[in-house]
C-alpha cells in the first residue's frame, strides 16, 4: 500500500503528463485510480482507466511496444468503450516524445511515480520459439501458439463458418455470416471451380473454404493446416455434412505436399503470413509444382505499405500475438510469384471490408467476455481485443492491406485458360 501523500503527488504528476502528452485527443478521456476524470467529464467514445497511482509508469517508462500492450494485459489499466479509439493515443504519445529532449522530461515524471505494476501472470505468456525461423518444425510451434489456444474461444467471435480471414461485404450495413459466404463464394468464381477438378486449401483453418467448395461447387477439396485442434474440428464438420468422400483436412505443411501435378486449383486464405520473405521462393515454387498446367493459385494475404519498415521482432505482434509472421509489400509477393512462373491474372484489394470484419469480431468478442474467459485467461482474451482493434485501425488508416492475387500456371503454348473478361465473377 501506497501513503495518501504519495498517491496525492502521484496524482499531480499524473495530471502533468496528461497535459503534456495526451492533450488535444478529443476522443479520448481518462479515469484516475480516484475516480476523477481528464481532462473534463464529457463523455467520450473511449476512456483509458488508470488502476493504480504507478499506471502510467507501468505503461510508459518501458518505452517500448510491449510494454505499452502489457500494461493493459495485466490490469495496470484499462480500455472502456470503443478501443479501436486507443490508438490514436499511442500515435500521439510517440509524435510527442520523438526527440530526446520530450522523451529524457517525459522519463522523469514517470520515474517519480510509484514503482508499482500488477503481476504479469497468464497462463499463456508471450512466444517462446526454438530454431531456425520459418522452419517446419519451428513453424508448427508458431501456428500452435496462435490457433491451439481453443477452438470454443474461437467460435464466440468468428462466426457461424469459423472463418478467420477478411469477409466481402457489399454494403458496411451487412452481417458477418453473410458476409463471409460471400467471401467463399467470391474465391471459388475467381479459381472457376467445376465438379470433379482438384482443390487444395492451404492453411485451411477449420474448413470452412473446403466444406463450402465441396457442397456448392462440387470439387474433391483438400485442406492442410500445422494446427491439429483445427484439423480435428474441421474432419468433424466434414463428417457431420457428409462429405467425406470429396473433403479432408490433413495435419501437414506445404513444404511436405509432394503429389506435384495433381490440382487444378489452389487456395491460401490468411496463411501467407506465416510464409516469411526469405521462404517466398520455396512456397511460390512449391504452389507451382503442385497445379497442373492451366491451373489456378488465388492467394489471399495481409501486405504492409512499401514505405514502411518490414518485420519486427520487438513488437507485441511478434511476442503475443504471431511470432516469426511478417507482412510484405505487394510488389515483392507479386514478384516472387513471377518468378516462380506464374502469370498475375487480377490482384484485389479488400482493405475496407478487413476493417468491417475486425469491428464485427471484436463487438462479437466483447459481448462475450464472460464466456471468454471460461475457455482462456483475461489476459489472453485482452491480447485478441486489443490485436483486432488495432488491426482494424490499421487498416481503417491504410497501414495495413490485403490482396487477393490471382495466379496462373500457363501451359506449354503460354494458354491460361482464363476466360477473357471477370464478367462471370459478378453473374
């Protein structure tokens, strides 16, 4: 316990830094451990709760990403109302503290506060990855960190299909489930799907692209994913809609599929993550290898802005939420592509309908908290808030994209078998 006169001081220094480097977001109020409010009481959209007196120590002094993410994971503060507002905040803070003069006088009132931050205890804690990066073995582990946690915690805030990947909307007013079979609908007419030809879903989650190729189109569909809770569940949805005939998901990497020539078509759905710069030309080789001449790839990834700085070790991403997953340019996708032998058919961005599917999970994660955590500790329900809300602000601002890019393996004359327009995209 903290005297009354510290917790005063703190509380004076807590308000100088207030105005010092939060001051001008209109948006944004904060609730000290007293209950007292800044700047004034308006409501607004969103209120950072500080906890205890050493809160704003506790999220700041780190200087770091994690350290700003941490305090909020363990309860040093806390983040009422629309979160996805929270970020404009952090922006502010690091404008305002981007010299050194700003951020050694920012440094000195934290260190006045109290020394004091909540226990950083989960039952998950931050990603411990052995070996060489993006290799099979090290892959599994990092797939395992970020889909084993549970697929009933999943299923509170994904939707009716389990689809965990940006949804197609045709207006902002439409429901997620709906959305997200326009999606699937909208990747099948793209690889012109027919009764009978070969799928493979790479990194196929729960099933969900699969079971709707193989009931609506009619293909022997295939999907691998490194995660054998997805596996289990998705072979169980198979088998509950009866085609087990013409659909399986298999425990397996790409790098291990060997039956070269075989599909016609090729799907990776929010996957491409996971694949790393330095393996681009292995995974573009090995798609390639796999689809028989004239065959389709349509892959389906998150890419960051050309101008902005590659993968981070040090972010939150990297120690909480995807380790070892990096997100990359367009361009350098598309040239990998290329030089694998594909021909780049159509490439599409969907960065508006990823901000309307991050808002709708995080509403559907919120309304559940207390579900939530029956199947994951407050902590780790925290990590996924505050992930998709800021993924959704990073989108909303253009940081973030993603592209469906259409690929095809031309035969020996140069044919693609393509038709000539997208009109029977839209029929």
């Amino acid at each position: 316990m903290i005297s009354d006169q510290v917790a005063l001081d703190a509380r004076t220094i807590t308000l100088k830094l207030l105005d010092d480097l939060f001051a001008g977001t209109h948006d944004i109020s904060v609730r000290l451990w007293d209950g007292s409010l800044w700047p004034d009481e308006a409501p607004r959209p969103v209120t950072l709760v500080l906890n205890h007196p050493g809160a704003l120590r506790a999220m700041l002094l780190p200087g770091t990403e994690v350290g700003m993410v941490e305090a909020y994971l363990f309860d040093d503060v806390d983040i009422e109302g629309s979160i996805e507002n929270i970020f404009s905040l952090g922006e502010m803070v690091s404008a305002r503290t981007g010299n050194w003069a700003r951020k050694l006088g920012a440094a000195r009132d934290l260190l006045r506060l109290p020394d004091q931050q909540n226990p950083r205890v989960t039952s998950r804690g931050p990603a411990r990855l052995s070996g060489k990066a993006h290799s099979i073995e090290r892959d599994r582990q990092a797939i395992a960190y970020h889909y084993n946690v549970s697929n009933d915690f999943y299923s509170l805030f994904l939707g009716r299909r389990m689809v965990y990947s940006c949804a197609y909307f045709r207006s902002p007013e439409q429901d997620l489930d709906t959305a997200q079979e326009q999606k699937l609908e909208h990747i099948c007419r793209k690889l012109r799907l027919q009764p009978g030809r070969r799928l493979l879903d790479i990194g196929c989650g729960w099933g969900g692209l699969v079971i709707y190729a193989a009931q609506k189109y009619g293909v022997d569909a295939t999907g691998i994913t490194l995660s054998q809770p997805q596996a289990e569940l998705a072979n169980r949805r198979i088998a509950e809609a009866g085609l087990q005939g013409r659909a399986r998901v298999q425990l397996q990497d790409y790098r291990e599929v060997n039956d070269f020539g075989a599909y016609d078509a090729l799907v990776s759905v929010g996957m491409f993550e996971h694949v790393g710069e330095a393996l681009l030309p292995v995974y573009f080789e090995r798609a390639f290898k796999l689809l028989k001449p004239r065959g389709v790839f349509l892959n389906h990834g998150i890419a960051r802005r050309a101008i902005d700085k590659g993968w981070d070790p040090r972010s939150f991403s990297s120690a909480y939420v995807f380790p070892d997953g990096e997100t990359l340019p367009i361009w350098l996708t598309l040239r990998a592509a290329e030089q694998a032998g594909f021909e780049v058919r159509d490439v599409e961005s969907l960065r508006e309908h990823y901000t309307l599917t991050l808002r709708r999970w995080v509403a559907n994660l919120e309304a559940a908290h207390e579900r939530a955590v029956q199947f994951v500790d407050e902590p780790t329900y925290r990590v996924w808030r505050i992930y998709m809300s800021g993924s959704a602000h990073g989108f909303d601002h253009g940081r973030l994209n993603v592209y469906q890019s259409l690929l095809v393996k031309p035969d020996e004359s140069g044919a693609s078998g393509l038709p000539l327009t997208r009109e029977d995209l839209y029929r």
